[in-house]
C-alpha cells in the first residue's frame, strides 16, 4: 500500500480523492498496489464531508510521516506550495502538481531536487489539463527531434473567442457570460491577458529544448482588443481567431516564443477546437504533425491528470524518471524581427493611405461593410508592420497575426 | 551501448535505421546511452546501401548474439515473424513491432512471454502509425476507466474518402488514383475492406478492456459501396462520410466493437481529419473525450514510433514495463442488436413506401436532385433496419449508419 498526501481541499484536490475512489480498481491495479490518501491537508474544516477524518492542518504531520511516499499538490501559488514541495522531495516524497505557475517558475530547481532524492516531481496536470501532454513528450516522441509546439493552452480565452465567432457577439458581453456560467473568473486577468497560456507554452517550450525558457521572457499578448468585426473579416477569409502559444526552436540555444491571437485558417486542425477544449500541435523532424486535444481544465480532467502521475510514482518508488529540462536558460528571439502577414482592419476613409503603406495587400471582401476595410498583408517583419501602423495614426482599427 | 536488430529491409526497416541515425543525439540522450544497430536481416543484399555491411540473411546469428539486446520485427506477417519474435522474447530480447496483424493475432501471448523472460514486446507502431496512442493508454489514461473509442485508423481509406468528398469523384475512380499515387496498393483489399482498421481497433479494444478481443470476431464492412452521391447528402446534412473502428465497453466482459463507414457531423473533431491522417478519440469516466491525431502511416512516422519503443526498452532493460492485456477472451455484443439512425438514399419513385416503412425519419434536402431522395431514419435497431431494406426489394440505393 503506498500512502499519499493530498495538498489543497479545493476543485482539483477533491477531484483528486474522488477520482482515487471512484476508480479504485483501475487505479489500484495500474500502480500495482493499493494508494491510500492518507491525509488531506486545508486551512479549512470540512464538517459532513465524507473525507472530513483525513483533513489536517499542519503540514508538518505529513512531512514527518515517513509511511507518506507521494504528495499532490494542487494548493497553486508560488510561496508555501514551493516551500512544501521542497521540503517532500528533500525528504524522498514524490510531488505530484497541477500548479502551472510553479512549474513554470522552479521546475528545473524542482527537478534537480527530485532525482537528488530519488524520487519524483511530476506535472501532467500543469499543461493541457487532462489531456496526456507532458508524458507523450517525454516517454513518446523520444524519436523525434521537435521542432514546433503550438498550443490552445487557456479554456476561458478559447471559450470566449468560440462564443465570439458563434454569436458575433462582443468581447466584454461575451467575458460577462462567461463570468456568469462559471468559465471565467471575476478577476480574469490571467486568462484574457494570456499570463495562463504564457506559463504554460513555456513549460512545453522547456521541454521542447531541454533547457530552460524563462516564461517572464515571452512576448505575450491577450484577446481584450478582438473585436466581433475581427471575425466577420476573418470569416470572410477562411479563418477564425484563437489565442495560441507558439514556440519553434531556432538552433539549440535559441526558441522563438510567444502568446498573441492568431488568425488561423479553418483547414488547419486547432482552428476547430473550440469551446473550453484546449489541444496542443506538435512538429517533430520524423513524425511531421501530431496533435493532443481534450478537455483543458475542470475538476474531474485535470485531477485525472493528477492521478495519472500518482501512478507512475508508484510504479517508480525510489526511481526518478526521465525528464530533460536543464537550468541552463535557452536565449528567447526577438518577436520584433520574426516575419508573417498581419490582418488589418481600417476605416474606409483610409484605404488608400493603407494600401500604399502596405504593397501587396491582399483585400477580404465582407459584403455590405462600408465604414471599414480588411487586408491580409505580404510578409513583414514585426518592427516594420508596427512602424508603419504607427505612421498611419488611427487609420488601423484591428491588428492581428496570422499563422 | 545496446545493439538492436533490424528485421526486414524495406520502407519500415530502413526507417527505423534512418531514424536512429539522423536523431542520433536525442535518441542516445533518451536512451540513456548508445544505440548501435548491429544486424538488418533481409532475404535480399543492397549492394552500395550506406549500411550494407550490416545486411545478413541468417536470422540465428541475431539469436545467437547475446549483445544484441532489442529486436524491430518490421518485416510483416504472421508466419515468419511469429516464428522469430517467439524465440527473441524466449532469450530476454526485446521486440519491437509494427506488425498490427501478428499483434491482434498472438498479442496477449507474447506479452505474456516477454514478462516471463523479463523483457518487452512494445508495439506502438502498430496502430496510428507516428501516432503516439498505445504508450497514452498504458502509461496516462491510467486513472481513467475508458469507455470507448473511435478511431480514423487507416490512411489509404480516409485519403479516398476525402478526395471523393472534395472532388465529388466516384470511389472506383479516386482508387486508381490512389494506387497511382502510391497511396493504395495495388491489391488494396486489406485497406478498402476495412480488414486493417479491424486489426488496429481489435488492439485499442484489448487494451481498452485488460482482456483479449478476438479480431475475427469483430463486424467489418469496407467502403467499397460508398458513392458520390452519398457524400452530397452528407455535406447537405453537415456531415460528412468517415471509414471508423469503434469500440465501447458495456461492462467488464463485453465490448461492442465494429468497422464500418459512418456519417459524422462535421462538428466532430474526427470529422476534419482528412486525407492520410489517422485520429484516435478516446472517452474516459473522468477525462471526458480527448483526441490523439497524426500521421498514421508512412515510412519515417511508423519508424519513429518504432524508435520510441526500442527508446522504452533501452530505458528498462531487465524489466517488464506494464500491458494490461490478459489473454481471457472479452464477449462480442451482436451488432444487429445494437441501436442507431441510419441515412438512407432511395429511388425518388420509391419515397412513400420508404416514407412508410421508416416513420420518423427525416428528408435531407439536396437542391435540384430528382432520381433520389435522402433520408436519416429514426433510432432502430440494425436487424430490424435491414429488415425493412430487404422489404423494399431496390429501392434503397445507399445505406450508412450515423455516428
């Protein structure tokens, strides 16, 4: 029987249990002995819930407890759940975590730790969710040498902008609605300014090069400027708008990053991920495209996750696993210098000035628009797309990327 | 260092090469050390082949080597290759397959030996091709009960389908240009008759239900019957026309599974994956839907996910990593008894006595067609639609079930 630990009470920790317990036998068999959540650490009491005798308050009576081999932590922040996690591995507990914004910030620390102590730290649940990401990652595409990883790595966003497309709704109704249903948090901030989708792309970006990539280095843009006219025109073009986080690796000390909304065209596999389902496109030099969708959050998804590295702890007791992701910090490129079109959206009384500021234009026709125009511009890069709409004043109504 | 074997020469095998020696590093790095190819056993030479000096024909020289510690069954069949995987895995060595149809036949059998002789038979490239959906199942849906799953598991039927689809061209047609293109073979009944897809579904539903699901057993219909037409219907109904394996447990000793054509609304995510790319859509208690997609076939794909495996083994010598896959036999549900709508195109002088056998069913409208007429029929079970169908003598043109 191994005991585990289960840090945090809220949404994700009470998936946890619930998930141990409703599929014990699965879960049991998988790990090749009996898990036991031994203890359910909180602030808080929780009279009358069927757990309430495994809640405790001192963290201590689980890091003393040596028959204790696995931790979930599922509390997030970046203070007690580092100090914690710290202090299991140093003690030979395994960590297991959803929390992305630790993973984002210490893991290669972390990771260091955990193989120090033959044990391990392990983080499904901090990308994607439930969907199995990191694992195929790491024990799948061992073959291949990855060269891109695009991701719809935020449900609030992807939720949004779906709702966006389907109503021709407005940004700030849409994110109201959402607050209602329970998609988007009252402060929204981390979602709808792509913070979320910046930790997470930077953990898959990690991985992707076998070093560290600082998340507080990616350029990162939200979806507050997109706009229901954004998508008639992208609609009239074949595409819709999603808010990816990309990366490609550019030699082996140097990864292009970002966050930023996308037209993205409907013949390409993430445009159709829709909803609160996130989905991660991978290019490897052998295997070309592959892709991970699923569900990218939720209490029984994402504890699943959870779980699921509860397993491969217990089928590794006293044994790291692999997993490359060096201290050593890859250099970020400059998001300035990259080149891609841009969509535009401009007033009519501008085209012209627009269309001599922007040579090889290509126009999107949306019938029956009169107050304004649509471009897909040739090739740019960055700096000179921005430089020039700086000198167009506020002629440029809408400015996004295409992929 | 570990040398592997390669057996078989062909477009597989000599990826597999490839593979290991254009991503040398990362596959060293992930092995933990050097892989060495040592032996490729084939019937023929290949005089100024870069690796011809390691080209043999006795295949016991391989056995005979006690260095040699991994072997890539890639040469197909069920004779031979049985022969030769049964005697590696008797001495402790390891294999690694592609070959889906000696796993479907003799797949719990081997597993078993590989534990008995503490090695493994790993087979990830056995279905979707680059795919990685075996390793997820074993090693990170291990907290979900899975329920069901469907997959678009072979690429030459889901190129022809969507060409039909794009081109309106007929499926005799499309084949030939397939075959011309390389993209079908020139006997294509393995594929067209859904025989490869009943191979691979036959696995995901082993390891589906931890217990051995009997391929032959499994219902398959091909898509040989499968018209223009048709898809015209299908686009009206927003749908489209898929070749799907699908398998659902009902409980813990009977899995509902078949091959068959299938029309699908084009708001599934199975539906966008066209031409030769595979996708495995996976149901869990816990997770929910979630989607593996890639490239399902191909020389450099199917050789990387062989890779992956021999990586696997290299990393777990001496030990056999988990496969549920009990050789116990799983029960079959009838098909006929099953319940589904189904799309029916009829003679157009035949619609009121079509209109009355199937009450309930609703008219698909295509404008301007005059010789038929298209119909999706309430729910029913299979026997009792193909009843009806046998009554109406000629008049049912086309009938496919709907996903």
């Amino acid at each position: 029987m191994i005991n585990v630990a289960v840090l945090g009470y809220g949404t994700v920790g009470s998936g946890v249990v619930e998930v141990i317990e409703k599929n014990k036998e699965m879960v049991d068999k998988k790990s090749a002995q009996e898990l036991n959540v031994k203890y359910i650490l909180d602030l808080r009491d929780f009279p009358g819930d069927p757990y309430e005798a495994k809640v405790i308050h001192d963290f201590n009576q689980i890091l003393e407890d040596d028959t204790v081999d696995i931790v979930c932590e599922v509390m997030g922040g970046v203070g007690a759940a580092y100090q914690f996690t710290r202090q299991c591995l140093e003690r030979g507990k395994s960590v297991c975590t959803s929390n992305k914004e630790l993973v984002a910030k210490h893991g290669p620390e972390l990771l260091k730790l955990a193989v120090e102590h033959n044990c391990n730290y392990l983080f499904e649940a901090s990308v994607g969710g439930g969907i199995p990401i990191i694992r195929p990652l790491n024990y799948s595409l061992t073959a291949e040498k990855i060269e891109a990883i695009t991701g719809i790595l935020n449900g609030t966003t992807n939720y949004i902008l779906s709702k966006m497309e389907k109503e021709g709704a407005g940004f700030d109704d849409v994110l109201k609605q959402a607050q209602e249903n329970g998609y988007a948090e009252s402060n929204p901030e981390a979602d709808i300014e792509g913070h979320d989708a910046c930790r997470k792309i930077a953990i898959l970006s990690s991985l992707m090069m076998g070093k560290n990539v600082d998340s507080e280095k990616i350029f990162t843009e939200g979806i507050t400027k997109i706009t229901a006219d954004d998508f008639l025109y992208a609609k009239a073009a074949g595409m819709t708008i999603k808010l990816l986080g990309m990366s490609r690796a550019l030699d082996e000390n140097t990864v292009l990053a970002m966050v930023a909304p996308f037209l993205i065209s409907r013949e390409h596999p993430l445009s159709m991920v829709n909803d609160v389902f996130n989905a991660v496109f991978v290019t490897g030099n052998m295997l070309g495209d592959s892709m991970y969708y699923g569900r990218g959050a939720g209490k029984l998804p994402t504890a699943s996750a959870v779980v699921s590295d509860v397993v491969d702890c217990a089928r590794h007791q006293g044994k790291s696993v692999m997993c490359f992701w060096d201290e050593e910090e890859v250099t970020l490129a400059d998001v300035a210098e990259t080149k891609r079109s841009f969509f535009i959206r401009v007033n009519a009384d501008d085209k012209e000035a627009v269309e001599k500021a922007f040579p090889g234009s290509t126009a999107i026709i949306v019938e029956g628009r009169k107050t304004d125009a649509g471009y897909i511009t040739a090739v740019t890069t960055e700096r000179e797309f921005y430089d020039k709409c700086a000198g167009l004043g506020n002629a440029v109504l809408s400015k996004i990327r295409l992929f």
